[in-house]
C-alpha cells in the first residue's frame, strides 16, 4: 500500500540509513522525529523520487490531509488573494488543495457542490460565496465533512467568514465627511454580488442616519471601463464633491474619467476606492483606499477547517469578520483645510 512506482518504503529506508518505521512517521508527519533524521528521509525521498501513498495514510488515519476550496472568477483580485491564503495556509500545514469552480455547474447549490466535492479525497471544503446560492438557509451540510463559508451572511449551519463589506462603507463616509465634504457618490458594484450589494447598504445607511440626501447610485461591473464612464457622467454632478467606488479598479477609472471630464482629483473631487488592489500594477498611486486583507481571509478559513478536521468545534451562526484598513494617499481633499 505504501509502494509508488518502483520505489518501496524499504527503499528509502534504505538510502537514508534509518528503519522502514522512521520513513513511514516522516511520510506521515509524526513530529516522533528528529530534524536531522527527517532531512535525511526527504532527501532520500527526493533523489529516489517516491511520493507518500495518500490513499493509504487516509485509510490508516482517515484523512486526506487534502482540503477542497469552490470558487467562482479564479482570476479576479479578491478570489485570487483568499485562494492564495488558502494554498499557502494549507501547504504549511502538510495539506494539498484541490479546486472546483462554480462556473462548471449549471445550476450551482450548496448541496449540488457538496456532493461532487465528496466524491474527491478532501477532508473539508471551503466554499467562496460571491453570490447568494438558492438553498443558503435550508442546507443542511454532512457530519462527517467540515464545510467553512467565506460568505456575506453568516449561515447557522455551518462557520462563516469575511471582510467587513458594510463597514468598508461606513468607515469611508465618516472619513469622507470629516473632510467637510456634504455628500458621497457612490459607484456600486454589480448588484448580483453580496459583496457590493452590503457595500452599497452601508453607504446609504450612513447618510440617511445622519439626515443627508442620498445622491443617485451609479452602477458598475467592477472594471476600470465602468469605472471610467461614471467618472463622466459624475463630472456633472454640480454637488459632486466627494466619490466612494466599491472597487478600486472603478475608482481607478472614475479618477480618469472626472479628469478628461474638466475636473481635478482631489482639488475638485475626492475618490476613495476598495481593496488596494493596483499597487502592483500602476505606479505612483495616490488613491486612498480601504485595503482588505484577503490573505488573511483564506488563511482563517483553512485554520477553521482544519480545527474541524482535529474534532474541534468552530461556531456557526455567526461570522467571523477581518476589519478592513483605511489607507490614505492623495485622492481626497480636506475641505476644511
């Protein structure tokens, strides 16, 4: 059971110098061995090129030492920064990650992508929900698979995480108006999405808890492009001072679109965006921006399934919530000044 290929157990023990014993608790992570010892089996491991038979460490300890991750947009920002959380997380930790995404499923439920990651070797699955799935309220998850939510909602039925999507908004408004700014703009994201629809709540709850106007919403899809052709349109708002965008790609793009427009960011009009997402990729950026730390999402999550998968309790019914920073850089003017 323990033979890969051509290479045996008795084979690396061996090249190593060491007992079959002493290969078998390196290939199982036993902590019962020495440092030293442990190079010496992987590097015996390495150069005779054998791999732990994984289906029999889980018939022998009844675990995979695998967890699933289900995604949607494998390439967009936040998805990419939680799954690299995850992987990173997972790969310290002696598991692998397998991974499924939602656009394959025609008509994607919780049950329904479940039931396929069931039929692979996982331990546990952590779901990415971007959008609400039909049977959130009434799934009812196996005792025997540990399932984490990266949700806007907290499920009663299994633990949740996420960013503080609404507080993103409250925290930008108060920022925004300390300023001496009289209103904020905002440039949604698509409303399928839990995460704009919370962002676009906590803006609105915001200025209406404190008696203001709400202008009109603008809508985008999340893309500089959209960003940019409300930027145009924002130009002529005549009490446009101050611009929230759910996003930091439309940010971005509304910053360009107000300034082929006529007017001047921040001298004219303050942006805010969300996520800190394009210091990699536009230099000398001066947007002011709620930076969510994604990483740190993916990573909790893994450490919530793997809590699970060592009989321990995670609670559900609530969700746990990584808090958002507010970083300033030069998109937003104090009025007051």
């Amino acid at each position: 059971m323990e033979r890969t290929g051509s290479v045996s157990m008795q084979d690396v023990a061996k090249e190593a110098g060491v007992s079959p014993q002493t290969v078998s608790r390196v290939a199982n992570g036993s902590d019962a061995v020495r440092p030293q010892t442990r190079r010496k089996v992987q590097e015996a491991m390495e150069r005779l090129g054998y791999r732990p038979n994984y289906a029999a460490r889980a018939l022998k300890h009844g675990r995979f030492n695998n967890v699933g991750v289900v995604l949607s947009h494998m390439t967009a920002y936040g998805n990419s920064r939680i799954l690299a959380g995850i992987v990173d997380a997972a790969a310290e930790n002696g598991y692998a990650t397998t991974i499924h995404t939602l656009d394959t499923v025609s008509e994607p439920t919780l049950a329904s992508v479940v039931d396929r990651m069931k039929q692979l070797p996982v331990d546990g699955i952590i779901i990415v929900m971007e959008s609400p799935l039909p049977d959130f309220d009434t799934f009812v998850p196996p005792q025997d698979l540990p399932i984490v939510l990266i949700s806007e909602d907290p499920a009663n039925h299994c633990p949740t995480i996420d960013s503080d999507q609404y507080g993103c908004s409250t925290t930008v408004v108060d920022y925004l108006l300390s300023k001496g700014h009289r209103t904020v703009f905002h440039i949604a994201g698509p409303s399928s999405t839990r995460a704009a629809q919370s962002r676009m709540q906590g803006w609105r709850d915001s200025l209406e808890q404190l008696g203001l106007k709400v202008p009109p919403t603008y809508f985008g899809d999340w893309t500089a492009d959209s960003g940019y052709q409300a930027g145009l349109a924002l130009a002529h708002e005549p009490d446009c001072t101050a611009v929230y965008a759910a996003n930091d790609q439309m940010a971005y793009g509304a910053m360009l679109g107000l300034r082929v427009a006529g007017k001047r960011v921040p001298e004219d009009v303050s942006v805010v965006g969300v996520d800190d997402s394009l210091g990699d990729t536009v230099p000398r950026l001066n947007l002011t921006t709620m930076r969510i730390d994604f990483s740190k999402i993916g990573r909790t999550a893994f450490s919530m399934i793997a809590r699970q998968c060592s009989g321990k309790q995670v609670p559900v019914g609530v969700k746990h919530v990584i808090p958002a920073e507010l970083i300033e850089r030069d998109s937003v003017r104090d009025l007051d000044a």
